[in-house]
C-alpha cells in the first residue's frame, strides 16, 4: 500500500448529540474474541462477510473488560467505530460514548480501555495484524 500522504490525515473523528451510556438489548449473545491475542474482548457479530469472501465486511458488537488491550494492526480498507459505552482508547487517545471514528486504509492502531467498554465496529476489509497468535 502506498500513500501521497499518512493516511490518518483522511480519519475522522465526530461527537454525536449523545455523552452517556446507550444500552443495547439484553439477548444479544457475545463470546470471546480471537482468546490469545484479543484478552478481555468479547464479540457479538451482526454480519460476516469473511465468511464467504475473505475481503468481505463485517459488522460487531465489541465489549473491552476493564483493562482489555489489544495489540496493533493495520487497516486495509475504512473501519467505523462508534463508542456506545465506557472508555475506548486508540493509541493512547479515550474516547467517550458518543465518539464516531472513521479510521482510513493503512492507519494502524492498538485499542484498549481503562474502565471496560461497548463499542459498534464495521470493517470494510479485513486488517492485517501486527502481531501474531494461537
């Protein structure tokens, strides 16, 4: 991948009209999330494309655990993040419920949270990972 400029120049960041907590429903089922690389992170995938086409987008529910990290990778394609709950920290920046992060191709970045969070992900390609797991 190559850029005339770094890509984290065309992310974005946008506060919605909303500062605290949004709930989600309560049947909504989440398990662990790739255990060994993503400790402290659970999953509740609305769809998968990957599944079908290893390009493919997807979309999930993301909960952090109180002290949750996850090691860098870098995006191939536009990732959105909106920040339901908690604190969300990417490269040691928080972001707070109502926080709306488009991240562009070819930034990089490693996640984390404090205090515990929720968080909507989309992807529209799969990432490549910068550290490896079981």
């Amino acid at each position: 991948m190559e850029f005339n400029s770094p890509p984290e120049l065309n992310d974005r960041i946008v506060k919605l009209g909303f500062s605290s907590d949004i709930a989600i429903p309560a049947d909504i089922d989440f398990s662990p999330y790739q255990p060994g690389l993503r400790e402290g992170v659970d999953i509740a995938v609305l769809f998968d494309e990957t599944c079908v086409n290893p390009e493919g987008a997807d979309c999930a529910f993301l909960r952090y655990q109180a002290g949750a990290f996850v090691p860098g990778h870098v995006h191939m394609g536009y990732e959105t993040v909106l920040v339901l709950q908690g604190d969300y920290i990417e490269n040691g920046q928080t972001f707070s419920p109502g926080s709306f992060i488009v991240r562009a191709p070819g930034t990089c970045h490693s996640m984390a949270s404090t205090n515990g969070c929720l968080i909507l992900a989309s992807r529209y390609k799969p990432v490549k990972q910068l550290t490896e797991y079981k």
